[in-house]
C-alpha cells in the first residue's frame, strides 16, 4: 500500500471517528440550566389555577429532568418530565402547567411520545410532545412545542410553549433561585 493510501485511510478513519463523537457533543447539556428557578408572575402568562411555581432542573449526560413544583393556597403537586437530547424517549403522563385550569388531563398511564434537543450553542433546550389527553368528548392529543432558553447573565429562564389548539403561546419568565432564598 503506498504512503498517500496509507494517509488518505488514516484521515478517513479519524473524520468518520469525529462525526461519531459529534451526537455525543451535541447532546451535551449546558450546565448553566441546572439548579431551582422561580416564576416571576409579573412577567409572565397567566398562572391561572396557581400561585407559584418553581422549576427544579437536574442534568445528567444527555437526559434532563424539569420537576415542576405548583401550589395553590395549602394544595402542593410535584411533577417530573424527564427528556433524553440524544434520542426520542416516552414520558408516562407528561406533566403540563395549564392542565389543572383547563381540565384537560393526561391519559392515565399513557406514554407521550418526546423529542428533545439543544439549539444556539446549548442556550435553548427544544422539546415537542404529543401528549395523549382525556377531554370531555374522549381522548385526544395534545401537540405542545417547548423552547427554554437561558438569558444572558445565566440568571434568567425563559419558557416560550406553544401548543396547536392555541393561537397565542405562552410565555414564562423564571429567576434562578440563590441558596437560601
């Protein structure tokens, strides 16, 4: 085998070698998105049926776990969907914020098909599910499209959602909560 063979192979195996590595890279969370985060209701849709909310975002490799804690007056509900940026997961009855106001619930036991990414450098974490809902007429589904995006400083979240069967989306200002507060 000559030289420029032998070469040519060597650079082939180290590019495929690099495109390999590229999903892992891609799916790698920015760690700026971990931690509590608090709504800020001045500066956010309508929290109809609540009063607060806080997010709590765990990272761990590709997957990210967003636990929503809700209260309203001494009523408290905790609720986790955990998405997967590397791959389509399912999510048993896929948490969403509006449920209790709009009566619109989950279908029980059902799983809500998820597909999640990073966009702009790992500012933006994408989510689309198609969520299986029990409604007044029988079951449905639910198509929902969630952007999370840091803003600068690493202080602020913000949830942009919108969801096919409205016109309008929703929009959520989050603070990031310092120890002790």
């Amino acid at each position: 085998m000559s030289l420029a063979m032998k070469t040519t192979r060597t650079v082939t195996w180290k590019l495929l070698g690099l495109l390999l590595a590229l999903p892992l890279v891609a799916s790698a969370a920015n760690p700026a998105f971990a931690g509590r985060w608090r709504l800020d209701p001045a500066r956010s849709s309508a929290l109809d049926g609540w009063n607060t909310w806080d997010l709590v975002i765990g990272l761990d490799g590709s997957r990210v776990s967003l636990l929503h804690e809700m209260q309203w007056r001494t009523s408290k509900v905790s609720a986790a969907n955990v998405v997967d940026t590397a791959q389509p997961t399912s999510v048993k009855e896929f948490f969403r914020v509006e449920q209790r106001h709009m009566a619109v619930y989950p279908e029980r036991g059902a799983l809500t098909p998820v597909q999640a990414g990073w966009l702009d450098q790992e500012r933006t974490l994408r989510v689309e599910a198609t969520v299986p809902v029990e409604i007044s007429q029988g079951p449905a589904k639910m198509r929902i499209y969630q952007e999370w995006r840091i803003g600068e400083g690493d202080r602020q979240l913000v949830l942009i959602e919108l969801h096919h069967t409205r016109s309008r989306p929703l929009v959520y200002v989050f603070n990031k909560v310092t120890e002790g507060k």
